[in-house]
C-alpha cells in the first residue's frame, strides 16, 4: 500500500512530501525532487523541511508546525521556498497531520510554486498603475451610473474617488440635473463613441471646461451599455481661443496670442486661413524637433510632414476647407459645433510610434470672419498601450489558463485511472476510505477544470440577443430526472446578456435539482412585466432557501459542490446590467427572479 502511495505521488504534477514531527523529510515525491533541486543522495544523506524554506519564514514555518502539533492543517499558507541553488520562490503549502491511533507523528503535504501567477499578478498591477497615473481623467460605468474613475479625475475636481461612485457621470457637470448624462449616451450608442465639451464644478465651486471622449465598450441601449469616459481639462486651450475671438484681428493681436499659445502644455500650431504657419508653440517644438523660426510662414502642408512623412491635410485644413476631398483623410473625425476632433496614430513618430488626440478649430475677427485655424495635440500613447496591453495580457492569461488545464486534465485522468489499481478486497476499512477520498478529490478536481473551461470566456465577447425560451427548452431535454417536471412558458421572450446566458439556465435547473430535496417534481419559467421591467420567474416546489441565506448563495464558494453556480449566474447576468433576487418563501420552493430593464429585452408573439 505504502509503495503504491508513493508512486502514485511521484505522477502528482505538484511537490508532495513526508516529514516526521522534527521536520525530517521521510518522503519526498520526483516533482520535489524537480523544484528543489536536491538529488535521492541528499535526501539519504538527510534532509530537514527548513532546507526547502528561505530562512526569513524559518520562525513562520515553525509557527505554523506547532499548529499541526495542536492537530490542525496548513492550508495555503505562502512562504519563500529555497532551492539547492540558493534560488528563492514563492511557495504555497498544504499540510495535515499523520496519525498513528491518538498520536501524532509526522505531517504530509504538498507545496505548489506559484512563480508563474506572482509575475502575472505583477504585470497586471503595472497595468493599473499606468491607468490610475495617467494625466487624463478616466470614468467607467454603466448606464448612468458611475463605477470607477481614476485619481486623475478625482484631483482635477479636488474631492475623493469615492465621491463619484454610485453617482451619475454628469454629478459634476454645471448645470446637472438639468444637463443629462443619457443623451449623450444615447448619441455614442449609434456610432460607438461621441464627443463634446461640457463645464465641470469643482468641490470648491470654481469651473473649468473640459473635453469628453465617450466610447462604448459593450452593451446596445442606454440601460446596459457599459462605457468609458476620457476627461480632459482644457483650460489653456479655452483661454487661447478667448484671446483669438476677442482679438480685433489675428495678426494685430500676434503678440497676446503667441504669449498664450507658447504657454499651453498641448503641442499647439496656428494657420491663416490661406494655411500659412503664424504659430508655433514651445511644445511643437519639443514634439516635432523644429523650432518655430523654421516653420512659421511655411505652408502647402509642409507642417504634416514630422507626422505624417508627407505633404498631407492635417485637422485644422479640415476646418479651413470642408471639401470631401479633405473630409476623406479623416475618416473617424467628430465635429462639436464648429470644432473637429479625432485620435490618430502616427507611425513614424518616436520609437514604436505615437498616438495622439486632436482638437481643431476656426479663429474669428471681430467681424464673425475666418481668419485662420488652430490645432491641438494631446500625447495619448501611454492611455494606448495600457489598453492594447490589457488586451494582450488577458489573451495570455487566457492561454495560460487553457494550458494549465490541460495539464491538470491530464494528471488527474492518470490518478483516475490508477486509483482502481489501488484497492484490494482484503483491504481494511480505513485503506477503502482513503482510496474512496483520493478518487472523489480526483473528480471534484476534475469537475472544476470543466467549470473553468466553460467559463474563461465570462465578459470576453460582446452580449447577443438571445430567445429565452429556446435556451430552457435546450438545456432541460438532457439530464432531467423523469420525476421533475419542466414548464417553460418563455417562448417570445428575447433579452441582451453575455453569451453564457445559457449557463444561466443550467445552472438554476441543476441548483434546482441538487438542493431542492426529495420531492422535487416541478420547475417552472415564466416572466411578466413590472412597468419598465421584464421579470423571468425560476420557481420550484422543493423545500426552498431560508430567509437568511437568499444573498449568501450567490456568494463565491457557498455551498457543497463548486461553490460558483450561483455566484456565476450573477456575473453573467450582470454584464449587461440584469440582477437577480432569490424571492421565495423558505420551505415552499425557491423563487429566482430575474430583472431586465427597459431596452435589454424585446418580444416575438410569432
């Protein structure tokens, strides 16, 4: 028996080992052997479990080794693991004690290095900072509702973060309530994003204007739809074009105008309406290279050329000159009033290229005349690459995680199929009962692996419009006991979700007949509507949820098999705005309610 245990411990992908109640390792498995790097020679020569810690968490480890002396288990604890080499990494580690009758005399465990998941979680966290530290403010959220902003934000209205939380995108916008977020919304929903100028209040009272960038990033109506909300402060620039408009004429006032203009922090140019350079700003010149004595009183397009690498229309010719011809150049431009603004990238600038956003309008005389135009440039490249590195971070997690699967897969299939090998007819009870715990260990693990397959793709691909009732009728033809009855009375009924919404109804069906008792014999769909609301109905007649665990159930790790039906039901749901309550009365069936709001669902009476 023993030597079956320890090869079948030597095929674990995870470092397992044996010491007695001193900290002398009596077994070491090959993967041990692997990632600590000591040889059969040195565990015969005697080897201590301290020689695998660093001796920073010597005392820790020996803390923790009085709690297996006082009968209990080290679960996941983390400590710094000490090769042969004197290479530190870090190290989770799983222990038990080993009984003989009432005493204690040893412990058994395993570790697993989690090096790989230490550095994801340290690049993921240098994505973080790079989006909390940037200098433009960031706002995400639902709907009208408010979910993030960063510190930027925060700082150029002089209050907390958490101020903002809960609260609608326009809370600081003067003229709020009366100004409304979902217009605006609804105008980025057509065309993916929007953007405009709006005056911001300050904690204290004062008021700057400000630039918005909206995109959306996933959801169709003003409900659900989950978007991203750049802010820029542009008080320099406002100031710079007051000083144009109140100017008699663009050249009479060039000594005001150059004072201001050198002093924005944008890379800012200035034309005449003929498309000769009059301004430069200091900026420019650090952007481009090219100082102003070298550029003003050029034109034919000789300025595009540090961006483009070519004699080309840039934004302000597009205010000059609103020919199609010109118009054709930019593509994605969006024009507020008389003023167009778009993001580009420009290839051939810096290293790797830069990406920046532009504003552009037309300067007047006193008369209401052109007399020219100017551009702005905001240096976006860190706000791009944070995005495209999130992107490329999760297509590696995601990797990573179907990697890790498959190897785990397959370990468990070789513990699966050597544990029948294990068991002899003679053997006693306490050897049947170990076997029986190994190999439903093996299948929860394998369970789970499944689970994590079914769901790496939560939130990954945009919410589809689905009939609900074709879902139900799906995935209730296969599994249902002949004793439990389905009626699905859904039929017509299409909502927006994430395309795991199938999993949605698997998962309230198979909650239904795991823990709804004995005798169980119907589960029923139904919905009605609740003013702007549509609320699909899961109803059984099992023995229902008592009334102080109706949100604990939806809780991460509640319950007896992965503790994620529920808890994913609401993420999933959630995604696009929908919540679900459980409703029911404890001991007269359980009541799911499910509520979609106004725009994330139609009907089909065909």
């Amino acid at each position: 028996m023993k030597k079956k245990y320890r090869e079948l411990a030597d095929l674990l992908p995870e470092f397992v080992f044996e010491c007695d109640m001193k900290g002398n390792i009596t077994f070491l498995n090959q993967m041990g052997f692997e990632i600590s790097g000591y040889s059969s020679t040195d565990f015969e020569s005697g080897l201590h479990i301290l020689n695998l810690i660093d001796s920073e968490d010597h005392q820790l480890f020996l803390s923790s080794l009085q709690m297996i002396r006082d009968g209990k288990t080290i679960s996941g604890k983390e400590y710094s693991g000490l090769t042969k080499d004197g290479d530190i990494f870090p190290l989770v580690i799983y222990a038990a004690p080993i009984r003989t009758g009432t005493d204690i005399i040893g412990f058994r465990g395993f570790a697993i290095d989690i090096s790989e998941r230490k550095k994801f979680e340290t690049s993921l966290q240098k994505l973080a900072n790079i989006v909390e530290n940037t200098s433009t403010g960031i706002v995400t959220g639902t709907g009208d509702v408010v979910d993030y902003v960063n510190t930027a934000y925060s700082s150029m209205h002089g209050t907390e973060p958490e101020w903002f939380i809960g609260r609608s995108p326009f809370s600081s916008v003067s003229g709020y309530p009366d100004k409304q977020f979902i217009p605006f919304l609804e105008k980025a929903l057509h065309s993916g994003h929007t953007t405009f100028e709006l005056d911001h209040v300050r904690q204290d009272g004062s008021i700057f204007p400000a630039f918005h960038n909206l995109t959306i990033l996933s959801g169709r109506t003003k409900v659900n739809a989950f978007w991203s909300l750049n802010v820029q402060d542009i008080t320099g620039q406002r100031t710079a074009w007051k000083a144009v408009v109140e100017s008699g004429a663009l050249r009479e006032s060039a000594r005001q105008l150059r004072d201001v203009i050198s002093r924005l922090p944008d890379a800012t140019f200035v034309v005449d309406k003929d498309g000769w350079v009059i301004f430069w700003n200091h900026a420019m010149e650090i952007l481009t290279g090219i100082p102003d004595s070298d550029i003003i009183g050029r034109g034919k397009y000789e300025y595009a050329i540090p961006f483009y690498g070519e004699k080309r229309p840039m934004l302000l010719n597009a205010v000059l000159n609103k020919e199609t011809a010109v118009m054709e150049f930019f593509p994605d431009v969006s024009r507020v009033g008389d003023s167009l603004f778009i993001e580009e990238s420009f290839p051939r600038m810096g290293k790797g290229g830069k990406h920046f956003s532009s504003m552009a309008g037309p300067l007047y005389d006193s008369k209401g005349q052109i007399i020219g135009a100017i551009q702005s440039m905001r240096d976006i490249t860190p706000r791009i690459m944070a995005e495209r590195a999130l992107i490329r971070t999760n297509e590696k997690l995601n990797l990573l995680s179907s990697i890790t699967r498959h190897d785990i897969r397959n370990r468990v299939s070789v513990i699966l199929g050597l544990v029948p090998l294990l068991g002899k007819p003679d053997d006693d009870l306490e050897t049947k009962k170990i076997i029986s715990i190994i190999n439903d260990a093996a299948r929860l693990i394998q369970d789970q692996i499944e689970f994590s397959r079914v769901y790496q793709d939560l939130g990954i691909h945009s919410p589809e419009w689905k009939d609900v009732g074709t879902l139900v009728q799906r995935v209730s033809e296969i599994g249902i006991p002949e004793k439990v009855r389905i009626v699905n009375e859904l039929y017509g009924l299409i909502i927006y979700a994430d395309p795991l919404l199938e999993r949605v109804f698997f998962n309230l069906i198979d909650n239904a007949l795991r823990h709804g008792g004995e005798f169980l014999s119907l589960i029923r769909f139904s919905y009605y509507h609740d003013g702007d609301f549509v609320c699909i109905l899961c109803e059984d007649d099992g023995i229902g949820i008592p009334d102080d665990l109706k949100e604990t159930v939806f809780e991460r790790g509640y319950g007896s098999n992965t503790g994620l039906g529920l808890f994913l039901v609401r993420e999933i749901l959630s995604i696009t705005g929908i919540t679900i309550h459980e409703t029911g009365e404890g001991g007269k069936g359980a009541r799911f309610e499910i509520r979609v709001g106004y725009g994330g669902y139609t009907e089909d009476k065909n």
